[in-house]
C-alpha cells in the first residue's frame, strides 16, 4: 500500500477523531493568520484570564457542564475537556475556535442559551485544569481571537492530518502532481469547506515561501479545472500531510482569488 493510500485511511480516522472539534460556524482564521504571521499576540501560557474568573467559571461549569462532561472534565457522554488529546485538538489554533464550538455547542440541551460572559468564564475555568496559569487580566471577548492554544511546551508545527487553510499559488510540477508554491503559514480551521469570510480574508493574506503537493485534488467539486488556475492565487483548505515527500494537504477545497502571482 502507498502512502498516499495510508494517508486516505488515516484521513477517514482523523474525521471521526476531529468530529468533536468541528465547528460549521465561524472561525477566527482571519486574526489568528495575522497573529501567527507578525509574531505578535499571547498564548495561554501567558496568564490570560484571572483565578477570580476560573473559580467563577467552575460554578458555572457544575451546573451546565458536569452532568456530561464529569466535574473532573473527564468527560462520560461527552469528550473529554482536558489531557492530551483535547489539547491536541485545539492546540495552534486561537482561543476564539475553542470559544466558538463551546458557545455554539453547549449545553447540549439548550446551545447558545448561556450570556457570553458565562462562557468565557467557563473557557477559563477549562483552561484552568489544563494546568495553564492565571493572570492579572480577565479574559474578554475581544481578546479570543489574538490568543493562541500550545501546549506546555509552548507553540509547535500543527499536528498532521489536522484541518488547515493556506494561501498559495497553483502550479504543475513532474508526473502532473499538482502542488501550491509560495505557500502562507498553515492556520488550523474547523471545517472542510470555508466561510465567506474567510475567503474574503484570504485574499489580503500575503504569500509566504512553503511548497505544499496536493493529493486528492481530482475529488473536488465539479467544474474546478486546475488547468485553468495555473499561476493564480488561491485559497485552499484540507488535512495536513508529512512524509518523506514533504508537506502536502488532502485537498477538501480549493478557490481562485482572482489573483495572478506574478508581481
């Protein structure tokens, strides 16, 4: 079996594995793009909501949370809200994502039906047992988008197979392989197919300097012809590949700027 064959299973896998973190309703690629691409911005290493708001958070968690999710955040009917895999889940993506599912998602009875500052206090009280430090400053809606999620070793590549979006320029390489050259930093996102907004934020996304070889692009969406999109910048989403032939990403969409990359 080739690996491009594998990465197909380990493509089925990582759907089911990522069910619980995708989200069909907005994202913040558009900040977190800009964070991750000037440097600037916190993580959650950096003491980003007060002990005060955790402790407010984990009343609010008891009542709203713990029935499935365990007071331990251990989950039973629900995943679970702390340990490794949750933090590999969310980890190199902001704190809006994570804000977003939960306010989107929960309760599971009634979603949407807490205030806003109930879940954030909630995120806090989360990002509390995940043994992430408390600050001076509580957490505020206007801060989600430009914190990132790491873990305790602090920022590192997305992990493979994890659902992505990038800005690149199509080109055709030997043995007709497609691929995006001059490809922009990598952003975690929540679904397969994009936003309207972030297309639209894609297109002001500068380039950068990565090569990405594209598998499956044969299985996008009828009338895409990537003859026709040579040269042109494009927006492109799908899971993360890494092997020996390099980065690459199982295309799950692809979309013309209506930009040509020559300068």
């Amino acid at each position: 079996m080739s690996r491009e064959s594998e990465s197909m299973g380990q493509r089925l896998w990582t759907s089911l594995m990522l069910a619980i973190a995708l989200v069909g309703g907005f994202t913040a690629v558009a900040a977190h793009a800009a964070v991750q691409e000037s440097g600037k911005g916190k993580t959650v290493l950096d003491g980003v909501f007060t002990a005060d708001q955790a402790q407010r958070g984990r009343q609010a968690y008891a009542v709203h949370c713990s029935s499935c999710h365990m007071t331990d955040l251990e989950g039973l009917s629900a995943p679970a809200l702390k340990g490794e895999q949750f933090l590999e889940n969310w980890r190199e993506d902001s704190v809006k994502s994570l804000f977003t599912f939960i306010q989107t998602r929960m309760p599971a009875r009634a979603p949407g039906s807490l205030n806003e500052g109930t879940y954030i206090d909630i995120l806090a009280h989360i990002l509390s047992v995940n043994m992430f430090p408390a600050g001076a400053n509580e957490l505020g809606a206007g801060a989600l988008s430009s914190i990132q999620i790491v873990g305790k070793d602090g920022p590192a590549p997305i992990p493979k197979f994890a659902l992505i979006t990038v800005v690149g320029c199509l080109a055709q390489g030997p043995d007709n392989e497609w691929k995006l050259e001059n490809v922009s930093a990598p952003v975690r996102t929540r679904q397969e197919k994009p936003t309207p907004a972030e297309v639209q934020a894609s297109q002001t996304r500068p380039l950068g300097t990565g090569t990405f070889r594209l598998v499956y692009i044969d299985a996008l969406r009828p009338g895409f012809l990537p003859e026709r999109n040579v040269g042109h910048k494009l927006h492109g989403q799908g899971y993360l590949l890494s092997n020996d032939k390099g980065e690459g990403l199982s295309v799950t969409w692809l979309e013309d700027l209506n930009s040509t990359c020559k300068e």
